[in-house]
C-alpha cells in the first residue's frame, strides 16, 4: 500500500479523534477511557502482529525496521494501556463509598 496514503488515513483519524474528543462531557472520561484502554489492548496486539510479520519481510533492512518499529509500537501502547488503567483506577476510588472507620487522607 501506498506509504502517503497510510499517512493521510493516520491524519484524517488523528484530527477526527480530537473533534470527538473535544466534544465529550466531563462526565463520560471515565467510561470513554476503559474503553480506549481496551483498543489500546488491540493495539498491543496489532504491534505484536506486525513485529511477526516483519520476518517475513525480503530485505534485511525491512526486518530491522519492522522490529524496531513494532517493538517502538508494542512499548508504547503498554505504556497508554497501565497508565490509563492507573488513571481510571484512581477516578473510580473518588466515587467509591468510604467505610466507617476510614480516615480521609
């Protein structure tokens, strides 16, 4: 596939998301983000697959390439997913109900 037409699709999506996002109540971030920690988790594995696929690749520079560029993709996607999921982790602890003999820190 043509390398200026995956940039463009990555553009369109990229100027799209923000459009959405920019629109979505204070409300719903919770939510909205457990969910985008789940495409992230299919991100991991879209870069997992394409670190895979760069084997089969016929110049040795494509497969140092794809393995650098999806190992890069593998990293930074577990990056988004445990702070994501820290940072929903913490939004959910402020709604939850405190026990008699807690203290509030």
């Amino acid at each position: 596939m043509n390398p200026i037409f995956l940039i463009l699709i990555f553009a369109v999506a990229t100027v799209v998301g923000y459009f959405i996002i920019k629109n979505v109540p204070s409300l719903l971030h919770t939510p909205l983000m457990s969910g985008m920690n789940a495409l992230s988790g299919i991100t991991i594995l879209g870069a997992i697959a394409a670190v895979g696929l760069s084997v089969i690749a016929v110049k040795q520079q494509d497969v140092i390439l794809g393995q650098v560029l999806g190992g890069l993709a593998v990293i930074a996607a577990t990056i988004n997913v445990v702070g994501g999921f820290g940072v929903t982790h913490r939004m959910l602890k402020m709604f939850s109900k405190k026990k008699k003999g807690d203290k509030q820190s």
